[in-house]
C-alpha cells in the first residue's frame, strides 16, 4: 500500500466508526441535535486533537477545530456530520476526515503551511430533523434565520430546546457568525452523488457551480369519506389529486434541460384502507443551475397544481421556503484546484454539482473551491454509497498540492 493510501485508509476507518453512531440499530440515521451526532462530534474532536488542533463547539454544534496561531490568514476547510435516513457513510463526513487527514500528514512529513487552517464539522446540513437545510453552515455564514428556532421536528420537540440539550446556545447563534477579514476560502471534499466521473474513468472532480434550490410542500385538501359508499364520481380524492400532479411533475422535468423535481414524502390523512383521502401533503425539492429557469418551472408546477385541483374540487395550498440561489465556485481557487489535481496526475473534469452543499452558505463569507471524489454508481443518500480507497488517496494528494499551492 502507498504511503498516501494509508492515510485514505485510516480516513474510511473512521467513516466506519463514525457510521456506529446511528439513532436507528441496523441502519445509519444521524440527525441534527442528537446522541448519535455528539457522539461523532466526540470522535471527530478527538481526531481533531490528535492531529494537533485546537478544538471548540460552537453554538449551533459544530465542531471547529484550528491549527495555526490567532490572528494568521486562514483557510476554512468542512463538510458535514448529520445524514439522512439509512444514510450511506460518506456523504458529508469524507470532507471532514479528508481534511484532518491531510493536516496529520503535512505534519508527518514536516511540512507547514504558511497559513492556519479550521476543519469545520457542520452540525445540519440536511435539514431532515427540523426541514432547516444549511442550518449550520448558516450560522457561521451569519445567514441564520431566527424564525427556524421555533421549529419542530416530527415528535414536536422545539429546535432552540433540542439545541440547549445538545449543549448549543440559541442565544449565541448570531454571535457565531465567521469574521470574513483574515478568511482566504472555504474549501470542501465531498463523493460526487452523480455518475460523471465514473462515466469519464475519473477519480477526481473540479466543482464549477452548486445549483439552486427550492424545498417546501403542496397540499391537497379533499373530503375524507367512506371507502365503500361514495360513489367514484362524487369523492374529492386528495391522493388522486396529488398523484396526478406528482405524474405532472415528473413529465414537466424531464421536459426542461437539466430541471430535477422531486416528491420524496407523501402524508395521506386520515391514512387508512378504508376511507378516502382527505388530505395531501407533499414535499417538494426543484433544482436547476440557472435560478431564472428553476422559478420558471416552480411557476409552471404551481399552474399545474391548480389546474389538477381545480378539475377534481380540491383545494391546493403551495407552501415554498425562500429558495437557495446557484453559487459559482471561486475562479481563482478552482483554477488552483484544477492544477493541484492535474499534478497529482489525474484528468481534470469540471462539472457543477446538482447536490447541495455546505460551501452555498459559506460562499456569502469566503471565495469558495470544492472537489469531488467519484462514488460507486454514482449512488448516494443511500447505504449503498461506496468509494475506493485509491480515490480516496487522489482526494487526499490533489488536496495537500492544493493546500500547498495556495499558500
Ligand atoms: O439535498 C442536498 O442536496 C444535500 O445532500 N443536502
Ligand atoms: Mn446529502
Ligand atoms: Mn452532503
């Protein structure tokens, strides 16, 4: 095994022990605020220290580790630590041990950078406790809406109390906001979520953009009634309505270049065998790099739902968040990047990033850089989710040139 490779070795180890901290026996859920969250805040810190850092929490829960004395320009360098339901084991949590990965090495081989650097490990990236995606790349963004403390997850716990008992401070949340001044970037590793490099025979991506997004929910309201008495021709089936727009959805996508809609949850009330559905709730996430094309289509879709509901005499109430602009990475960075990968001895591909990331948030602080490191399949929020060793290496060689390169 190469010397490089044994530190992309130890970097999946963790991502296994990490992937022990779960709420769920048998399966990876990891979500903001929780047990299993400090517990691998817990484990990070303790990488953290052991490659030399100096480690805080900050009031929303990150886990900030330093190297390089105050005062010093610096490089931020994160990516996040909550997942999703049955997560795979890298998303996220590979940008955080990539960078401590390759601080312990420049330290091994003696080798310093004449700037500091921070590892930020995110808190809530995914947003799937309180619907609060970015909530802590915001906060040190200084982004953070106050509205989101109040908050509640699924079993009704309030967010600023789920905080406090996570040992975070929701008074302290605007004052955790990243002073820009002495910032040269922000900088995150992260598995590609998409099949184009492997697609190219490409371990390695240069990231061009991060694409827009707006979440939010439909609903449809009907009239619940007996399964067995009403007529077919007098129900107002709330689940028919919103299955016809769900088909509407998908054919209007595919439609538009590059447009990617989704309805990942559906809440059917009352919920059972034998009554019609009186009411809907649909969740709904609209992607595109081009922010004027994706509110063109949230238009279209807001039509079509109308237009769905009018004709079967339901009613439709459209409940979108405020949408997340698309966001360039940093020509200047990302030329660095493409040369430091282009020294490891790797192609260069460029390509945007369909996924969210936290460097949306943090681009309104620091010019932003990110690279990514081809996943099998191109699969992700899924356990399926796998990277070779060997990738893992070129993430962490192309990385250390770059950390040197900028410098
Ligand atoms: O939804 C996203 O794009 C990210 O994985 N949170
Ligand atoms: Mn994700
Ligand atoms: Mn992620």
């Amino acid at each position: 095994m190469s010397y490089t490779n044994s530190y992309a070795a130890a970097v999946l180890e963790r991502c296994e022990e990490l992937a022990a901290f779960s709420e769920e026996a048998g399966r990876l859920t990891r979500r903001f605020a929780t047990p299993a969250l400090r517990q691998a805040g817990e484990a990070v810190r303790s990488w953290m220290e052991a490659a030399g850092m100096t480690v805080r929490r900050d009031a929303i829960g990150n886990v900030i580790g330093r190297l390089g004395d105050p005062g010093r320009r610096t490089l931020l360098i994160g990516s996040h630590l909550d997942t999703v339901r049955d997560a795979g084991r890298y998303d996220g949590m590979l940008g955080v041990l990539v960078a401590i990965a390759c601080l312990e090495r420049l330290r091994d081989e003696e080798r310093s950078l004449p700037y500091a650097v921070e590892v930020l490990a995110f808190a809530d990236e995914e947003g799937v406790r309180f619907g609060t995606g970015y909530l802590a790349s915001s906060v040190v963004a200084g982004c953070f809406d106050a509205a989101d403390l109040e908050r509640r997850d699924g079993e009704g716990v309030i967010l600023s109390d789920a905080l406090r008992a996570f040992g975070g401070d929701p008074d302290g949340l605007l004052g955790a906001r990243r002073d820009p001044t002495d910032l040269i970037g922000y900088y995150e590793v992260h598995i590609e979520q998409g099949p184009v490099l492997e697609g190219d025979g490409a371990p390695l991506g240069v990231v061009t953009a991060i694409a827009g997004q707006t979440g939010g929910q439909v609903v449809f309201t009907g009239e619940a009634g007996h399964a067995g008495t009403v007529p077919m021709a007098l129900r107002r089936d709330a689940l028919g309505a919103a299955a016809e727009f769900v088909s509407a959805l998908e054919a209007l996508a595919r439609d538009r270049d590059g447009v990617v809609a989704t309805v990942g949850t559906v809440e059917v009330e009352p919920g059972a065998r034998n009554v019609i559905p009186g009411r809907v709730v649909l969740s709904l996430d609209v992607r595109h790099p081009l922010d004027s094309v994706r509110e063109s289509v949230l238009t279209r879709l807001r039509e079509r739902a109308g237009a769905v509901a009018g004709a079967r005499g339901v009613g439709v109430e459209w409940q979108l968040g405020k949408g997340v602009g698309a966001v360039e990475t940093s020509a200047r960075l990302t030329a660095l990047l493409a040369e430091a990968v282009s020294m490891s001895g790797h192609p260069v591909v460029r390509l945007p990033s369909g996924a969210g990331h936290d460097a949306v948030m943090l681009s309104r602080i620091a010019p932003i850089a990110m690279l990514f490191v081809r996943c099998a399949g191109g699969i992700s929020h899924n356990p399926a989710e796998a990277v070779t060793v060997e990738d893992v290496a070129a993430a962490i060689e192309a990385t250390t040139r770059f950390l040197e390169l900028l410098g």
